[in-house]
C-alpha cells in the first residue's frame, strides 16, 4: 500500500453508482402491493445500511408482522427490471477521480452496506472494480453502519491508519459509522441534505466527487 497518499475507502450506493434514486423508484413502485403507506421517509431512514437492518425498519414502521424479506426481494428484482432495461449510471466524477486516485498511488478501498456479491458484479459490470485494492460487502460484517465496524474492518484489511484515511460517503449512517471509526468522513450528499450533524462530523462537504477530485489535486 502507498505510505505517502491517504487510503481512500468509499461507500458505493450514491457515491461511486447512482443507484439511491433507482431504489427509492423501486419502493414507491411495489409499495402499494404492501400497503406500505407514507414510504419515502422510510426508504431514507435506510440509507446507507444494509438489508437486515432495512427489515428492522420495516417492520418497527409497519409492525412486526410485515413481510420485509419479501418487499427487499421484491425491491430487488423491480431494480434489477430497471437496470437491465435503463442501466444504472456512474455517479459524475466517479471514474475520473478513481483513475487518477490510482495512477497516483492511492490505495483505494469500498466499505458498502450492499451485499459482497453484488457490490462486486455492479463494480465489475462497469468496468471499476480493478480500481479497488480491497472490497468489503454489508453482509461481511455483523453490526451495520452507522456502527463504525465496516469501516474499521477495512482499515485493518488495508492496513490504513483510520485517522490517516478519508471516508466517502453521501449517507448519514456512513458519516457516524466513518466518524465512529475515527476516520475523516467526506460528505457528497445524494438524497440526503447536510445536517448540523453533518457539519459537525464530516470534516469536509463536496457537491459531487469532482470537487472532492479537486480537493485531492491541491
């Protein structure tokens, strides 16, 4: 790994693809066939966390008896009709900065709340995995973001100093799991606005990932 260049370990969903807006179509699309009424401030509150702790959700808003295996499974072949039929594109910025990070020396890693295997063909299908030096899936750890325990795994996978190494994030969850790490958490907001927690606990907060890629150049 490069000692001179921090390690950059970056969340996937709303950072380096833009799937959120694609989830959040698909819950809105099933959700009548649940009678899962007022679904948008649901879906946002599961931003950035992984499919158990979305069931959690689920079924502490609609009660403990709502099938939310089924309305994941559900969610997840809607996304993959729209993927296969639309495509899911690179967020702006994403494969320049990733280039450039690894023709510099970076080391470059990805902490998502989304399943290995999935993180790894979604990577692959578009042509970015090779970038990464270590990959790590939500369902490889037991505590879901915001528990700092993804993002911990990963810098001592890395052998990274967490408070050497930048974490990028849109959602809040991965803030306070990055922060929780006692990594430097870098926001590029997606659905989710800046909050004063936010503020306070990203050290820096970017537009999009060409102002992070400036950042990094300077």
């Amino acid at each position: 790994m490069n000692q001179t260049n921090p390690t950059l370990i970056f969340d996937m969903d709303g950072i380096i693809l833009d799937t959120e807006q694609v989830v959040r179509r698909c819950w809105h699309d099933i959700a009548p066939n649940f009678h899962a009424e007022d679904i948008d401030p649901v879906f946002l509150s599961t931003v950035g966390t992984t499919r158990v702790h979305t069931c959690e959700i689920l079924r502490e808003r609609y009660g403990a008896d709502f099938p939310a295996e089924e309305f994941n499974r559900a969610a997840s072949r809607r996304y993959h009709e729209i993927d296969d039929a639309e495509g899911v594109p690179v967020k702006t910025g994403a494969r320049e900065l990733l280039h450039w990070a690894k023709e510099s020396g970076y080391a470059l890693g990805l902490a998502s709340s989304t399943r290995q295997a999935v993180v790894e063909k979604e990577l692959s299908e578009r042509g970015l995995l090779s970038y990464f030096d270590y990959v790590l899936g939500g369902d490889k750890i037991t505590r879901s973001k915001p528990a700092p325990d993804i993002y911990a795994t990963a810098c001592r996978a890395m052998h990274a100093d967490p408070a050497k190494t930048y974490a990028i994030e849109d959602s809040y969850n991965g803030i306070r799991s990055a922060h929780a790490a006692g990594m430097i958490p870098i926001m590029v907001p997606d659905l989710l606005p800046p909050t004063d927690e936010m503020r306070q606990l990203a050290v820096h907060i970017f537009s999009d990932l060409t102002e992070f890629h400036e950042f990094l150049k300077r």
